[in-house]
C-alpha cells in the first residue's frame, strides 16, 4: 500500500503505527489518485473503507495513523 510506505519514510513512528502529516508533505486526494493512476473518488472510497476496517485512523485534521500489522 502507498500509503504504508509513504508512512515508512516519512511518517513519525509510534507504538501504534507511522503518523505521516498529510499536509506537510502536501497529498491531498486527488495527487494520492495521480500518483496512483485512480480517480480521486476511488482513492476516498478505499480510504475511507481502510478507516472501517481499523487500518488507519485520523488523528487530527491533518494527520493520519497508519496502523503496524
């Protein structure tokens, strides 16, 4: 997943997961969905069905917590 690596690499580590600041490194929706080669709605469906799954979690506006397996 991107999103896991993006969090690898640039995301704080804690003991739940990586907590990369979205608007730091400036991903909205729609540059996750460029970089992807998706839409921007595809990208949101699949987050937001990550976030019921407990796979991520907001944690602030602007942050996300993208969980440890």
């Amino acid at each position: 997943m991107l999103l896991r690596w993006i969090g690898s690499r640039f995301g704080q580590l804690n003991s739940k997961g990586y907590r990369p600041s979205l608007k730091d490194m400036n991903l909205t929706h729609k540059s996750l969905a460029d970089i992807c080669g998706l839409t921007r709605v595809t990208v949101t469906k699949n987050l937001n069905r990550y976030k019921a799954l407990g796979l991520l979690q907001r944690v602030s506006e602007v942050d996300l917590l993208i969980q440890i397996e």
